[in-house]
C-alpha cells in the first residue's frame, strides 16, 4: 500500500489547529506545523471529555468528542457542527426566570439539588416533584418569549435522571399548541433507557431519541415541525406515570416522586446538537469551519489521486465530509452525506458544469470507512469493504490545481457528524487497495 501524503489526526491537536501526519519513515510518524488543519469557531463549545462529562472547550479549539452510545468514554472523533442556536434561557437553572411550572404550580423544583451530580460533573441539577393534587404537572422555559417559525423543523432537548417513584421513572416532551398544533409528544423510561410513546396527528418529521450520557443521565429528544408563526413557550417537561400515558395526562401527584433535569435546548434541525449552555438570553454556537490550504498542495494528487475518510456517522444529516477545492472557483472534488444518509460522491469542472454523482443506499448509524479514487474518466468510491460506484466520466475533472482540503464548510453543507480520521495518497490507489484500505 503506498504512504499517504497527508494523514489527519483527530487525537493529535493544539490550539486552534488539528496536527497532520505529512510523512512515515522508519523513525516513525513526523508531525508538520506547516499542514495543520486551521480551525475556525468564533465561540465556545461543548463536548463530551474523556472523562465521560460535558465541558466547555474555547474558540477556534477543534472538539474531540469521547461519547459513546454506552454513555461511557471510547475513542475520541473529530466533533464538527453547523451553526446553532439555544432559544431557552437559563438552560440549567430551572428555577431562574423565564421558566415556571404551570398555570397553577402544579410541580416544586429545587435547583443546584445536593441529590446528584449533573452532568458536568457539578451540583446544578433540578429536582421536580409533583403536588398533591390531581393536575398536568409540568415544566416550562422560556415562557411565552421563544420565537418560533412556521414550516420549521425544531428539536427540544434536555438530560434527564430517573429518581424516584413512577413520576421520577417517566418524563414526557412536547410543545405548545398554538405553534404546534399537531400536539405531538414523546414519553420516556428513565429506568429503561427508552422512548417509549410517541404520538399526535401526522407530522413526517416527527422523531423522538434517547442518548446515554452515563450516571444515570439520558438526553431525550422530541423533533417536530411548527405549523405557525409566532411566540410561544420555548420548552415543555411533562410529568408522567405510566410509558403509554396521553399527552399532558393529568394525574394526583405524590410529593415524595422526584425526578432529575438539567440542560434544556430547543434549536432548529431535526437533532440535537451538542449541548449550549445558557443563563439570561439564547446563546449561539458558530459553526465548526476546518480547513487547509496553500501548504497542502504538494499532498493532493492533481491529475489523479485517493481520499481516504472514516466517519462516525450518528446524525444521518446532510453535510460535506471531505472536499479537494480549487479556491473559490466552484470546481471541486467532493464526498458528502446525504439527508437519508446515503454518500455521494461530486466532481465539478466549472460552476456551470454537470455534477457528476455517485450514490449509495447507505443509511444506518455507525462507523463507515469511505474511500475515493480519482482520475479523469476512472472514479470508484468504497465503503467498508464493498464497491459502491464507479464512474468512467472524463469531462467534469477539474482543470484547475486542487489548493484546498476542506473538512466542513457552509459553501458545501456543514458537516454535523464525527470524524476519525481522514487521509490523502496522491496516486489513484487500484480498487483492490481501495478495497483494503476500508475493510473494517
């Protein structure tokens, strides 16, 4: 197998830049500053750390995220995002203004609980119980000041932790009807770790998922689509009894039950991103920008070459995973994800020319090993192990010097996944290696 001309490296990283492997000799990996990956972000960011907590990590710092579907830390992977934007304040303090419990004080709350850790790893958690009398009992933030937008795909997030009793086991999510009047809602098992109700009239982007964040601490989502314009309460947490019970099922409520919350987000987009934290106004996250450029040029293969790329794919929404740029001309070399999660494969000439695509019928979660190679009239894309498309098209190369490699940028979708590794061969590597080369 030949040696790669640029090897990126999520484990390896500084400030603002992500180290690359620009060569392999028999003394072992040599790093270059000349070939980092420069990384954009204007604003502060959260992952999840090696230690199997959330923490803030600064500006232009790349993320590298340790979370697993276990809710323990694993191998850590490259965390790249779009844009995004928190509309409840006070995300964690659930007591703070802006959040109530409903028309007639139907739950307690005690906020900074003693009772256990939050997912920070600090004591900021809130403790709901219901009141005696027999009611909905809810919790609401950013009451009647979250401006909402019609024909708009929002999720509401928020972590959660079973504590006790049948309305400290069972949490339900929804949103107000008067933005969204299919009265959709989620309902889910803390003690299970499921979701396991999803109801309302017909709405084709509702969804409902939940994500083990360790200690006892689940993230539940609810996604669905506003059917009006306007503001409305930002954020509802229903206490519930049972795993099939209705939306906003009223119920008598014993004093003692408690259930654990922390971490409320509603956002537009059809996941949950990571978590922004908020205090007295939404707060906005900028978008994961990771590019390298001028340097690089030696590392890409301009008449022909490989693009090597493994991908944690969580999300299943659409974005540019790896991207060969001529500088702003619109000719490029592309691999991107799909909405359905299928990949497709871009070669543009011109920004007039036709784009050719090849596509897969990839669309499950989990680690995908992608590998493209190029030449004029000679393109073959494998993932996993197995030939996905080839192509014999020889008018659509770019005529152009490739200068750019580019990880996530909004000219060509956002990447919102994780990525653990990506590599450059300027050689166009046979389809036997090619085949190798992504063999899990």
């Amino acid at each position: 197998m030949p040696t790669p001309s640029l090897i990126l490296v999520p484990a390896r990283f500084k400030t603002g830049k992500l180290y690359t492997q620009i060569a392999t000799t028999s003394a072992g990996v040599v790093l270059g500053s000349s070939g980092d990956f420069n990384v954009t972000r204007a604003t502060t960011a959260t992952r999840f750390n090696a230690n199997g907590l959330i923490e803030s990590v600064a500006s232009g710092v790349p993320r590298l995220d340790y979370y697993t579907s276990g809710g323990t830390a694993g191998c850590p992977a490259l965390l790249v995002e779009p844009s995004g934007t928190n509309l409840i304040v006070q995300s964690q303090n659930w007591l703070a203004n802006g959040w109530r419990d409903d028309a007639t004080a139907n739950v307690t709350t005690v906020t900074a609980t003693t009772g256990t850790i939050d997912p920070l790893g600090t004591y900021t958690a809130n403790a709901i119980s219901p009141t005696s009398g027999s009611a909905t009992h809810l919790k609401v933030g950013s009451e009647n000041s979250a401006s909402f937008t019609g024909s708009t795909v929002y999720t509401a997030s928020a972590f959660f932790k079973q504590g006790t009793g049948n309305a400290g086991r069972y949490v339900q999510l929804t949103y107000p009807v008067a933005r969204f009047s299919q009265n959709g809602f989620a309902n889910f098992d803390l003690q299970a770790g499921a979701v396991v109700a999803s109801g309302g009239t017909a709405d084709t982007n509702r969804a409902a998922r939940i994500e083990n964040y360790g200690n006892g601490w689940y993230r539940c989502s609810f996604t669905a689509t506003c059917t009006s314009n306007g503001t409305e309460n930002g954020f509802t947490a229903v206490l519930i009894t049972a795993s099939g019970d209705p939306r906003a099922q009223p119920f008598a409520g014993t004093i003692t039950d408690v259930l654990y919350g922390w971490g409320a987000q509603t956002e537009t987009g059809s996941v949950a991103t990571s978590y922004i934290p908020t205090t007295t106004a939404s707060g906005t996250r900028n978008a994961d920008v990771i590019t390298l450029s001028g340097a690089v040029s030696g590392c890409i293969g301009q008449t022909e070459g490989t693009i090597y790329v493994e991908v944690d794919m969580q999300r299943l929404i659409l974005g540019s995973v790896f991207v060969l740029d001529v500088g702003g001309t619109g000719e490029y070399i592309a691999i991107s994800k799909l909405a359905t999660g299928a990949f497709r494969v871009s070669i543009k000439k011109t920004s007039t020319s036709a784009v050719n695509i090849i596509t897969t019928t990839t669309n499950a979660v989990g680690i995908y090993k992608l590998a493209l190679g190029y030449k004029s009239g000679d393109y073959a894309l494998y993932i996993n192990g197995v030939s996905r498309g080839t192509s014999a098209n020889a008018t659509d190369y770019p005529t152009g010097s490739l200068t750019q490699a580019v990880v996530s940028n909004a000219n060509y979708g956002s990447l919102n996944d994780f990525i653990r590794a990506a590599a450059l061969y300027t050689t166009r590597l046979t389809n036997d290696q090619l085949q190798a080369l992504t063999t899990l």
